[in-house]
C-alpha cells in the first residue's frame, strides 16, 4: 500500500545510518589481533637446547606452488652440529615477494621446523629485504636454549633425542626400555 | 507579464528603490566583498569535497578520508596540491585553443553567479553602510540563469575539443541534459517572480519577509531542487561523466590543472545553485521564523549572514544526502522525468498561481478563489489517480506479455530466433549418440527446417 513511499524510505535509510557504529578498524592505530591459525610469516622452530629443526631435506621447496622457498642442506659434524641429524638447512631463504602464504610447506614438514607465525606486517620497500634468510626466520633462543653449534643436549642418540619429548627432565623421568625401538 | 506586474504591484515590495543601496559603495569594500566571496568559495569547494567524502563515507557505514591533518580535514587541500603538480598532458590532435578554454569557460560563470547572492541586509562594514552582496541588477534573477547556461558551453567545448568518443558523448549528454532542465528550472522561478513581483535578488528575499516561499510555492521548490541537481550534474543526474559507460565523460581527456578546473566549476555550480535556492525559496538572509517571534533582534546586524549560512549548508547537505541515497538513472529516464514530468506539472502549477494571483488581487470573493484552488487539487488528484491506474495497467500488461515470452520459449527453444541446435544432432565429432527429445516436439509444419551450414 505504501510501496511509493519506499524512495523516501531509502533517504531514511542512509541518514540513520550516519549515525551508526563504523566496524572500521583504524588499522595502523589500532590493530585487531587475528585468528589464531592465520597464516603470517613463517618461523623456524628449534628444539628445546636450541638446535635447529630444520634438517635441509627441501621438502618444503619441493611443495612450494610459488617457487618461493630455497634451501640448501649442509652435513652436521661432530665438531660443528646444528641439528640432531645428519643434515641440517645451510641456506634458507623464502621470498615473500613469492610466497603466497598458503601453508603448504608447513604441511610438507617432517620435523615441524617450519610453522607459520601471526605476524602479517611485512611490507617493505626494497626486493632485496623481502628475501627472507635463515637468521631472519629462526625461533629466538629462549632462556634455557643454547646457540648452535653444540652438541645434542637432548639424547646421546638420534633417537634418543628425538623421543625425549619437550625437555631433557621427561626423557630422564621415563627412558625408554631398549628393544621396543623396532616396533 | 500583467500578472507580474499586477503581482507586483499588490505586494509592498520596494524592489526598484532597494537598488539605491548598490553602486555606491568605495571601490576598496567592493573588492573585500570580491575577495570574500572568491575565498568563501573556494574554501567552500574544499570543505564540500572533503564534507561529501566524509558524509558520504558515514552513509555507507565507513570513516571518509582520515589520515590527513586532524580528521582527515586537510586530505581535499593535498588532492588539489597532487592534481596541480601532475603532468600537464595535452593530447596529439585536440583542438588546442578550445581545448584550454573550456575549463576556463566551465568555471568563470560560476564565480560570477554569485556576485548577485544577497548573504545579509545592510550592515555595517568599517563604518561605511553597504549591504552583504556584491552586487544586484534589475535583472538579477536572470544573470544567475544566464551564468548557469554559459557554464554548460566549457562541458560542451571541453568534450567536442577533445577528439574523443568519449567525451564526445559526455558533452553531448550534457548539453541535452542541461537544457532539459534549464527550462523546468526557469519556469520554477516564474511562479518565484510573480510573489515578488520583481527579479532583483535582494528584493526577492525581502518579499519572503512574511512566510518563505518555499511553503507557499512548494511544488516550485521541489522542482528546483531536482533541477538543480540535474543542472550540476551530479548524482543521481551525473550521466556526462557517466564513469560506467564513457570512462569520464567530457573530462575523459583532461588532467592536471585543466582538470582541477573542471572540479572547481562543479562544485562552486553546486555552491551557487544551493545559494540560489536559499535566495528564491528558503528566505535568503531572513531568521527562520520561529525564532523571530521570541528573539526580535535575529534580523539585525550580521545576525542575519548566520541564517543565510545556516540555511545554505543545509541544502548543501541535501546534495550530498541525495547523491547517498538515490541511484544513478538511466538517460532515457532523465529526459523522461525532465520533460514530461518536470515541465508539464511546474506549467500546470504556474497556471495555477497565475489565477489565484490574478483573483485575489482584484479582490474576487473568497468563495471563488476557494473554488479556484479547490478545482486545481480536483484536477490534480484526479491526475494522479488516473496516471497511476495507467501505470498500473501498463505494468500488468508488460508481465503477462513477458510471460507469454517465457512461456513460448519454453516450449520452443528456438522461439525468437536465437540459434539452438536441434536436440537430435550428436554431438560434434564425438561418438556419443544423441539424446532423445527433452521436451514435446512442435507440431510438425510444410515449412522445412533450414539447416546452415557451419
């Protein structure tokens, strides 16, 4: 019956509006924290005495769709160790010019080395520093952690230190009885 | 014109005498008045840039700009400084002379429209009494017609001197567009004249001491509202820019400077014709009049400059309020609405008042003119009703039309010629055989079926 008034109608419409809350987030100013999943930069993770994780195996270059991630893997030594296997990532380096952070080199990880972090604010101006290298990427040293290279603190053995859990005191509480290894 | 003129002269309007007050002034208080005026508008196109950026943005639930200066306020003043410093670019074959002198010609008449805008009476201004306004002519009215109808010739040149498709068509539709509504904005102020009874604009806005004519010439008032949007060019009226269809319209090939130019002539347009419509119908410098009854002193001294501005920012708010609200429309709609809406009814209305006018000064019996007036609404809603039962009907008749459309399409999907495979052909170049008919095949016919080769 009233449908004529409905072009007056949307006059109504936009001046209530003016005086509606804004859902804009005033970005630079205020920054709204983001999913807890969200798919920031990456980071590459260390075990608990500060190893890397990383053990050179490229997979996650290999899974890249954007060709953005390259590594170069080194062989560990007794002298000079910076992962508890043979191997670890010499060179490694993402290109964020590249890198569309889809999370598929997260999936390809073996040894969980590579995760992604929350932070989203990496712009710049200059191609050179949006080429991400391994000191860049690495997991700070937290307090009880050590800078490679050193030898393993976890386990005398690989698999000792692979099985040892999160920190050195588990792996002592509950060793692991010889044999059970091969099951 | 007798209407006019008897109109006048049952008004106690001192339209001829007022004039004195002009031309007398000392050439320096003419040039701060100049000055004023140049600087008022040209702060005013800022602040209006920046106020429809911002109102607009608030109307669509979103901050406008606000990065610039407190709020955001200085982000059209950085806009003005980046498009002033562009490239000046003139391209290869435009006709250079025209090409150049369009802006110009787009923005000078919109300064000068408001050389005749009253924005206060009499005041006192270092001690020499001069009136708040330029200037006024006997003629006032029509200047501010004229100034708006030349501005049209830079949109026009603008487009023809560009060599372009574009701004071609921009410049074209614009002409047309300007036109229309140039005569449905004329004859809004006929009905404004024989109230005053004279076209000086000072003696316009004394003649509404009383009431305003916007309440009693309502119908004009609305219709100049629309024709005032239509003759700037803007939204939902903005079809020479059109930026769906013609990428910029007439200003497609411009930039820089020239294009800045184009800019500032559309919104001092929209600064004068809100002016305007201040001046004609919403009492100009006068107290709105509630006030007056309780506060005897809102028309003296500068008091009255602060209605004037109170009243002009209200309709520069209607601007921006009716760009947010209203859809762009089509150009077929746009000459419709200009020339069988606008110009039939402000004719009807015009009419109208012409009679009453005429019998209430010759002091016919109040039972005539009641008559009179009680004719024309007859007519009017019988107007009414009578289009609105044709819109009706027509409506009913397009949607049992198209579907009968649907309908035959449905059942033949060639219906209207469009090319359709027949369903019995296998697919091409493949094996798979045909499917069996979907649909009850038409009856068969002596016609043929033609196939094509292709």
């Amino acid at each position: 019956m009233l449908d004529w008034l409905n072009p007056v109608k949307g006059f109504g419409v936009t001046f209530h509006t003016m005086f509606t809350k804004v859902p804009t987030t005033n970005y630079p100013e205020v920054k709204r924290a983001t999913a807890p999943r969200f798919h920031g930069r990456h980071q590459l993770n260390r075990w608990a005495d500060g190893l890397e994780k990383c053990i050179g195996c490229e997979l996650c270059a290999w899974a890249c769709p954007a060709d953005a991630i390259y590594v170069e893997g080194g062989d560990n030594t007794e002298e000079e160790r910076y992962s508890p296997g043979e191997r670890y990532g010499r060179v490694y380096q993402i290109n964020y010019l590249r890198c569309i952070l889809c999370g598929l080199c997260v999936e390809a990880c073996p040894t969980r080395a590579l995760t992604m972090t929350n932070e989203y604010e990496i712009a710049d101006d200059e191609r050179e520093s949006l080429i991400w290298t391994k000191e860049q990427l690495l997991a700070p040293l937290l307090e009880d952690m050590e800078a490679p290279p050193h030898p393993m603190r976890l386990g005398e053995t690989e698999e000792e230190y692979y099985r040892s859990g999160a920190t050195p005191a588990e792996a002592a509480v509950a060793p692991r009885p010889e044999g059970e290894a091969n099951t | 014109m007798t209407t006019t003129a008897q109109a006048g002269a049952a008004l106690p309007v001192a339209a001829e005498a007022q004039l004195d007050a002009f031309g007398t002034d000392p050439w320096w208080i003419t040039l701060i008045k100049a000055l004023v005026i140049f600087v008022f508008l040209m702060v005013c196109v800022l602040m209006m840039i920046m106020a429809d950026r911002k109102v607009m943005g608030r109307m669509q639930q979103r901050h406008g700009p606000n990065r610039l200066g407190p709020l955001g306020l200085l982000q059209s003043l950085a806009d003005g400084v980046k498009l002033s410093l562009k490239e000046d670019l003139i391209p290869r074959g435009v006709d250079r002379t025209v090409y150049i002198a369009a802006p110009v010609i787009a923005a000078v008449p919109a300064f000068i429209a408001f050389s005749v805008i009253p924005i206060g009476p009499e005041v006192t201004m270092f001690g020499v009494q001069t009136p708040l306004q330029l200037t006024d002519l006997p003629i006032a009215a029509l200047v501010v017609l004229a100034t708006a109808a030349v501005g049209v010739y830079g949109i026009v040149l603008g487009g023809w001197a560009s060599q372009s498709p574009y701004a071609l068509l921009g410049g074209l539709r614009a002409s047309a567009q300007v036109i229309s509504y140039e005569i449905a904005m004329g004859l809004s102020f006929v009905a404004v004249f024989m109230y005053s009874g004279t076209l000086t604009t000072s003696g316009i806005v004394e003649a509404q001491r009383p009431v305003w004519f916007a309440l009693i010439l309502l119908p004009s008032f609305l219709i100049y509202i629309v024709t005032m949007i239509g003759e700037t060019n803007r939204l939902p009226f903005d079809l020479a820019e059109g930026e769906g269809e013609l990428v910029g319209g007439f200003m497609t090939e411009y930039g820089s400077m020239k294009f800045t130019m184009f800019f500032l002539a559309e919104y001092v347009n929209m600064v004068t014709v809100a002016a305007v419509s201040v001046t004609f119908f919403l009492g100009g410098y006068l107290a709105p009049p509630p006030l007056t009854m309780f506060w005897a002193g809102a028309n003296d001294g500068w008091w009255p400059a602060l209605w004037w501005l109170l009243k002009f920012l209200l309709m520069m708010f209607l601007f921006i309020w009716v760009r947010g609200s209203v859809p762009r429309i089509r150009y077929d709609q746009l000459m419709q609405l200009g020339w069988k809406v606008l110009i039939p009814v402000q004719l009807v209305w015009i009419t109208a008042v012409a009679f009453v006018r005429i019998l209430v000064n010759e002091g016919a019996p109040t039972g005539v003119v009641a008559a009179v007036v009680a004719g024309f609404a007859a007519a009017t809603v019988a107007f009414l009703v009578a289009w609105a039962r044709a819109a009706r009907r027509r409506r009913r008749a397009e949607a049992a039309e198209r579907r009968e459309e649907l309908r035959l399409m449905r059942e033949d999907p060639a219906y209207g010629g469009f090319p359709v495979p027949p369903p019995s052909a296998p697919h091409y170049g493949s094996s798979v055989p045909a499917e069996g008919p979907r649909y009850a095949p038409r009856a068969p016919d002596d016609k043929r079926e033609e196939v094509t080769g292709a």
